[in-house]
C-alpha cells in the first residue's frame, strides 16, 4: 500500500492542474484506438474499483467532465476485499454494481483487474485463463459494456499472460513488461502508465508527462497516469 493513494483534496488539486494544462482526457480505449502518440490526450485510470473512487473521485472528475477508466475485480464487486485483510489492513468496500453502472453512464470505461487479485506469474495456464477470461465475461454480461483491457494485478506480467489475454480478447495489458525483455522493446499491447504517488507535487506530476524533459523512457509514449484511491478513505478514517 504505502504511497501508492491520493488524498481527495490532492486529487482535487492534481485534476485542476492537469485541467488547466489544456489535456484532451479520454478513455484507455479510446486513447490508445484515436489518440495514440498524442501528447495532448491523457487517460485517468484506477485499480481496484474501490468504493471512496465513487465517493471521492468521481464528483471531481465530473466537475470537469473527465472519464476515467476502472479496473475492476470482477469476485469483490461490492464484497470487502481480502488480499489486503490477510496482511492486516483496514477493509476497503468495493464499488456495488449500482455504482459501477452510474460510472458507465458517465462516459467511464471498465477494465478488468481479474477475477481474485492473485498474482498471474507462475500461476497455471488454466488458472491464468479463468482470472483472464472469466472476470472479463462476468463484467461484460453484467455491465453490458465491453471490457477491452486488463491491469494485471500488482502489475506483474509477461509474454504468457499477454498472449493469453489476447486469445481471450483483450486489445492489452496494463503492466510492468519483466526488465530481462527490456532490450527488446515491449509488445504494443503492454500498456505504461504513470503512477501518481501521495509524495507526487504538481510539478512532478507535469514532469512526468512532459514528452520534452524526458522522464519517460521509449516505451513510454502513451499518457496512462494511473490514481490509486484507497487513501481517500484512510482520511476519511483519520478525520
Ligand atoms: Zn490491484
């Protein structure tokens, strides 16, 4: 967990910034099918599918009518979730289905983070293809949306599971592609993204998107800034 959440009021701050930077915000389906390689266009996403992206998230980015796209884990929708419970932290309710459809509604894209947040490396062909291909069918049949893309959970991946992900009909994977196939360059299908930290200030934010002042490396191209929202509720908590 650590740094990887924004609070709401930083949230609040970080969209006003990246809105007055003049960005085209759009879905990771839309961004990578029309804006690929625009610099202007930027795709908010989220991992998890927690409740406080509803709660918090969403009003601010409706304020500025901006998507974004969530990855949902497809077994803890509107269940408390158990991976982080077994190390001992405090329960985060998930998004209910009835939030998840209002989100669609609103221009938002849903992904699919698996089925049970295990890590896919090492896992069984079999087991790799139920986490793939059923989250995926159970989202689409319940959403009636498509489900296009798959955050791999703790954003571990490899060829195997994209290779999957594509027979299952996924169009790609949001993930860190293994460094001992860095020389090669990473498929087209693995999508970067940026990661904004509670220790991110604006201009290391900008920094981060700047295509001049290269922070990025090759692989990079694409503007995917990835939120994690648990923290809103920590706050929350802590109030
Ligand atoms: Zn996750």
């Amino acid at each position: 967990m650590g740094i990887t959440f924004v609070t709401p009021g930083k949230f609040q701050k970080q969209i006003e910034f990246l809105h007055k930077q003049k960005y085209k915000f759009v879905t990771l389906t839309e961004l990578i099918q029309n804006y690929y390689n625009d610099p202007s266009a930027i795709a908010i996403t989220f991992d998890d599918g927690y409740k406080n992206i509803f709660k918090f998230g969403f009003p601010i980015l409706q304020k500025y009518n901006i998507p974004a796209t969530v990855f949902v884990i497809s077994s803890s929708i509107s269940n408390k979730n158990n991976w982080d419970a077994n190390l001992g932290w405090i329960q985060y309710d998930h998004l209910s289905p009835s939030e998840i459809s209002k989100l669609i509604k609103a221009g938002w894209e849903i992904g699919s983070h698996s089925v049970n947040h295990k890590s896919l490396i090492g896992m069984k062909l079999d087991q790799i293809y139920y986490e793939l291909n059923e989250s995926k069918t159970i989202l689409e049949n319940q959403f009636k949306t498509s489900v296009n893309y798959f955050a791999s959970p703790f954003g571990r991946t490899n060829y195997q599971v994209l290779e999957m992900a594509k027979k299952v009909g996924y169009k790609g994977i949001c993930g860190f592609f293994p460094f001992k196939y860095i020389k090669q360059k990473p498929p087209r299908e693995i999508i970067p993204r940026l990661a904004v930290y509670y220790t991110d200030s604006l201009p290391s934010i900008a920094r981060k998107l700047s295509h001049e002042k290269s922070l990025k490396i090759e692989i990079l191209k694409q503007n995917v800034i990835n939120f994690c929202a648990n923290a809103t509720l920590v706050v929350d908590t802590l109030r």
